[in-house]
C-alpha cells in the first residue's frame, strides 16, 4: 500500500462510518460499464462541499486491489448489481490528489517532476526491476510495467482528484497550464495501460478557443451533468428521508439548502450543508468562504455589460438568460457577463436549468452570500434597499399605506440607475427587493397559483412565526384600488388552505405621471 498506488480504503471507511450517511455507491454501477472502452475517460466537475472527493474515495476503495473492501459495500446499493464481483478489488489504481501533490512538491515548477518521481518509486516497489533505473516518465513507466506484467495485472485505473487545482492557485500562470495539459494529454491520450480513468475538480476541463484540451474525456458539469445529476449532491428524496430520520423541517432545509435545477424534476441540494444543518440542528449558511468567496466579490465587481443590474434582478428572485459556450474554463478569461456568470455556476453561487438556459441564485444560503458579498463590494443601492426593507416591513404590519408607498419611492430611487423600470415585472423586481428582509420571517412566493389566476407576491409566515400573512397585487399605472380588487374579486385569499388567522393584503401601483408609487392596505381574517 503506498500513497498514490493502491493507498487503500480508510478514507471511504471513514466517510461511510458517519451517522450521516448518503449511499452514492450506483455511480460504480456507471463507472464499471465504462471499464475497457473507448469512453473509458470521465470527468466530473463540481463545486466545493458538494462530495467530489468522497466519490473519488469510494472508487478507489471499491477497485483498488490491494484491499477487502466487501464489508465496506455489501449493504450498499452496488452489492445489487450483476457488475458487483467482477471488478470489486481487482485493479492497481493510482489515487492522485492534485492539491496535496501540489502542496507537497513545494513550488509549482517542481508539481510534475516531483509528482512522476513519486508514483514511478512506487510503481518499482510494487514491480521490482521492471522500469528501467533514472526513468523520469510516468506515462512511459506506466505502459512498460503493463506491458510487462500483464499477467498479474489488469491494467491500471487513474482517480484523479483536484485536478484543476493548478488553475486555480495558478490563474496567469500560462506555461504552467499548458505543461500541466501536455503532462496530462500524454498520461491518458491513446494509452492501453488505462482501464478507467476519472477525474474531478471545480472547473471543466480547459478549453483553447471552442476546443478541450483533453478530448478523450466524457465531461459531466455543473452546466451539463447529463447521467450523472443525481451524484452531484443530495436528490430531494434523499433529503426528505434525512429529515424524516433526524427530525428537521423539510420546508427549511428546502429553503436553505435546494435549488440546483437540472431538469424539470431533478432538485440537487449542497450535502455539506444539509448535513452541518442536522448535526448542528440549526439552519444558517454553511457556505465556506474560500478563495472562491474572493473570487465571487471580484467578479462581481466586473460589472460586465450589465453583470450588476443582473445580479440585482436575481436578488429579486428572477433568472437571467446566458449562454455558457464561450466560457473557456478557467478563472481569467472572460469576455462577457455570460462567462462570469457560467464560472459562478460552476463555483456553486448560481443554478443553471439546463433547458430554459437560465442562471438563478439557488437557495437562501447562497442568496446571503451574494449579500454579503455586495455589501463588501459597497454596492450603496443595495446596501440602502436591505436597510430599507426592514421599515417596509413593519410599516406593512402596522398597515401605515402612506408609509409603505414611501419607502418604496425611496427604495426605487436607490436602484434607478441600474434597473429599468418600464412594466410590472421591473415592479415586482423592485418589490421583490424591497421585501427583501421579510425572508427571514416568510416563506415568500413569486406568481403563486390561485385558481383564479396568480398572485403577485404572497408572504406566508415560517413555522413558529407568529405574524399574519400577506398577498400583495401589483399593477402598472392604473390604481391601487383595482390592485386590492383583483384580490378580493379573483378570491386569492381562499387559495391559501393550509394558511388560517390574519391576514393582509396589500394593493400597489406605481403612477407614470407623478412617478410615485400608492399603496392600500387592509386586514382579513381567514
């Protein structure tokens, strides 16, 4: 057992042992179909928190043929599977963490001869005097020991963690970047030796101009993780039976911690956060702020051809329309919003529905992040409309109209230069803002289905908080009056069944002459 050639399965053995635990083990079912073939070659990236390194841990343990790994998968769904025996611990696999080789060879000249040098000694002791003594070259010592051995060996699987990492700690560092690709496109690229090759890391695999640098691999990202979306986080279903089993609110977790759109019907949820939120029985944001929190400031403040009024506008709750193609995954060349905006996908601030080709913030966690992170940034429009939200609220339960019209003008007047503001959608963005603060005490729904049509914004109270709900109707130089009308008249109030005691409803319209918003408020009980 060595470090990088067959290290063994503690760390799965670790991971699997937490009282929290997700079975993922059908991902080997994918990987075992993929043995020996033309796409033999994976790539998987993701997000930090989001298990990267723990899948990668249970492949090793699973192939790595110097273990007894059978206990360790037995209760697990691949025990199932008709490919379970045939390639359980069968397979020399080199394990490489990038960042940790990274760290270990002391300076980023030394990475890849210091990585070669390491893996080769151990390839030597594992098969004495088959590579020839001073040989510096993985991929050449690799294809000799194969060729030489392969009647006790299989052929080699490579687990490739982190693999982006010089991309990262690295950004300009150009010549780098490119020996790294060459080291790598030389590993992999048309080698008999590789019976399965998987990588993971944040970012795709790096592109030069429209094209990958390493084609061979089969990519599953954060923009496009086809097969794969349900091994990118916790599924909704997994969730709900962690809730279940350690009594926590679904709706809060759901609130905090979803919003990872793939398909019509696949929701990912972050899995670090979801399990720091059970072990810790509280619901905040356990979102690290790594160097990707920097990252997120800086781009941010890009302000790319309309990047801010489109952070805003997500803010608000909507979604923003990109296109990630020209994207060259890495962390210095953008030539748009769309590439700044395709980067936060991929460091987990933005969910991509891959189907309307649209970006959104996910959940409350990363919403707070963005906050924070514009409040660093001294964006002073939505510095001024936080801070203004929370009077807006408490005007709006002490039903004080004039007030509540007031501070919407001013908080209209802070986000002027960066929003339009022509139609009711650019109202209900300003609303939406305005209301901003409300989110720690309501569940706050956008075009929430009445039956009779949809309401413009409804507020329903969080558990255990004890104030009255809220359905505000919006509407575009025409009268407050006709606002509190369509609520009453379209009946909005009765499409709120689980919902009974006060309630407001609240009827706002901007006026285009006086460029002034009114508001009526009034109370109902249900």
């Amino acid at each position: 057992m060595g470090l990088y050639l067959n290290p063994g399965n503690r760390a799965f053995t670790i991971s699997s042992n937490d009282d929290i635990y997700v079975d993922k083990s059908d991902l080997i079912s994918f990987t075992n179909n993929r043995i020996d073939k033309q796409h033999r070659y994976i790539c998987v990236s993701r997000p930090r928190r989001f298990g990267k390194s723990m899948a990668a841990e249970m492949l090793l343990a699973y192939y790595d043929k110097n273990c007894i790994s059978e206990n360790l998968f037995k209760k697990l769904h691949i025990s199932n599977d008709k490919s379970y025996s045939v390639h359980l611990n069968k397979y020399d696999v080199i394990y490489l963490d990038m960042q940790q080789i990274l760290e270990d060879s002391g300076k980023l000249d030394n990475f890849i001869p210091y990585l070669q040098n390491e893996v080769i000694s151990e390839l030597d002791e594992e098969y004495p005097g088959i590579i020839k003594p001073g040989e510096k070259s993985l991929p050449k010592a690799l294809a000799v020991t194969f060729s030489k051995t392969s009647n006790i060996n299989k052929g080699f699987i490579i687990i490739i963690d982190e693999w982006d990492c010089i991309f990262r700690e690295a950004k300009n560092k150009f010549d780098i970047h490119k020996k790294y690709l060459d080291f790598l496109k030389n590993l992999f690229k048309g080698r008999t030796y590789i019976k399965l090759a998987y990588m993971t890391g944040i970012l795709p695999i790096k592109k030069y101009g429209s094209h990958s640098a390493l084609n061979v691999f089969d990519e599953f990202s954060m923009t496009n993780p086809s097969i794969l979306s349900s091994y990118t986080g916790f599924t909704e279903n997994e969730v709900m039976d962690l809730c279940r089993k350690h009594n926590m609110d679904f709706n809060e977790m759901q609130y905090w911690y979803n919003g990872y759109l793939f398909d019509d019907e696949m929701h990912i949820y972050n899995p670090e956060s979801v399990v720091k939120a059970i072990l810790r029985k509280k619901f905040i944001s356990y979102w690290t702020r790594t160097e990707t929190y920097e990252a997120l400031k800086i781009y941010i403040d890009m302000n790319f051809d309309g990047l801010k009024d489109n952070i805003i506008k997500m803010l608000c709750g909507n979604s923003i329309k990109i296109s990630t193609d020209t994207f060259q995954n890495d962390m210095t060349t953008f030539a748009s919003k769309d590439d700044v905006l395709t980067l936060l996908v991929h460091l987990g601030y933005l969910a991509y529905n891959y189907n309307s080709k649209e970006v959104f913030i996910p959940n409350h966690e990363i919403e707070e992040e963005f906050t924070i992170a514009t409040k660093s940034s001294n964006w002073n429009e939505i510095i001024k409309s936080i801070t203004l939200s929370e009077k807006l609220l408490e005007a709006t339960l002490a039903l004080k109209s004039g007030k509540v019209a007031e501070i919407i003008d001013e908080i209209h007047m802070a986000t002027v230069s960066i929003l339009q503001y022509n139609n009711e959608n650019s109202l209900a963005c300003v609303i939406s803002l305005a209301y901003y603060s409300a989110k720690k005490d309501y569940i706050i729904h956008r075009e929430f289905p009445t039956g009779n049509g949809f309401a413009d914004l409804v507020f329903i109270p969080r558990k255990n908080i004890e104030k009255p709900a809220i359905i505000v109707e919006l509407k575009w130089n025409i009268t407050a009056e006709g606002a509190i009308k369509q609520i009453k008249e379209k009946k909005y109030i009765s499409s709120l069944k689980e919902y009974s005691g006060k309630l407001i409803i609240a009827g706002i319209n901007y006026n285009k002459k006086d460029k002034k918003h009114e508001c009526i408020l009034e109370t109902i009980y249900k």
